[in-house]
C-alpha cells in the first residue's frame, strides 16, 4: 500500500502504513485500517458526497470480499469443474489424442465383428465430461487386444497341427 501512496500527503502514508501492518491477505478478507474511513470521512466533509463515510466503508469492505470470493469461485471452476475446468479440458485434450490415434488405424487389428466401433458417433468433447469417450476408448483397445489374442491362438493352434502333438 506505501508504494501506491507514495508522493501523496502524509496522511495517505500513514494510512498505508497502517494498512501495511495488517497485510494484504487480511485486507482482501476485509479488514481495513480505520484511517481509510478518516479519509473518506474528511473527503465527504469536503466534497459533501451523497453516501456517508460510514455506508462507503461498508461498501468497500463488501467489494473486497466480493473480489475474492469472485476469484475462489473461478479458481474452483478452472480447476475443478467436470466440464469446463483446466485439469478436465488436459484429460479431454489427451482423450481426443487417443481417439485419433484409434481412428487413424481404422479397422487394422479388429476383428470383423468389431469394426462397427469405428462408425459409433462420439460427439464433441467440448460440452461434455469425456465419459462416453473413454468407455469407447476402453472398448476398442480391448477390442484390438482380443483380435490380437484371437489371432496368436489360432496361429498356435495351426502350428501345433502342422508339427503334430508335442513330444512329452
């Protein structure tokens, strides 16, 4: 507070002192030092405001706790919010990758039964929680595991039949 009042007379500098000694973290809860409301006071006495120095303090105390709450408020749905917050739109981002990068391989590594995955509509991630999205990622990378799986078997299956029983 001293460095915004510098240059002015000293009873904005011992105002800001004063306000200094309560700290910045208190100030934005609302906890003003009671010289601001003499300034007000003899600002009104001079000015003749409509609003009287006690209404203003009050009004000042309330913008100040409005400000932060304002900013709690957008804090908690930046980072939290199941839609639109910070950490959602990086998974969101990181779930469009993937699917993507499922779309791009197409049908290679699904089995016939499968390939109706790749035409299911997924939508816009942008309004939405991305559930829909992972529970289809979920099903085509299991899909592909399966096909895989299902082709390892049959190519040991048809190995075994080509060399006949193993020698035990």
């Amino acid at each position: 507070m001293r460095e915004i009042c510098e240059g002015l007379d000293s009873r904005f500098t011992s105002m800001a002192q004063e306000q200094d000694t309560i700290g910045w973290r208190r100030f934005m809860e609302g906890m003003i030092c009671s010289k601001i409301r003499e300034i007000q006071l003899d600002y009104h006495h001079r000015h003749g405001t409509l609003m009287n120095p006690q209404r203003w303090t009050c009004g000042l105390i309330l913008k100040l706790m409005e400000t932060t709450h304002g900013q709690w408020i957008y804090r908690n749905i930046q980072i939290h919010d199941s839609v639109s917050g910070t950490q959602t739109t990086l998974r969101k981002e990181a779930i469009q990758k993937e699917i993507e990068e499922q779309l791009e391989r197409g049908g290679d590594g699904l089995l016939e039964e499968d390939q109706w995955m790749l035409e299911v509509n997924l939508g816009d991630l942008e309004n939405t929680n991305g559930e829909k999205e992972t529970y289809w990622l979920l099903a085509i990378k299991a899909a592909r595991t399966a096909a895989t799986l299902s082709r390892e078997s049959t190519s040991n299956h048809d190995e075994e039949s080509e060399t006949g029983p193993a020698d035990l």
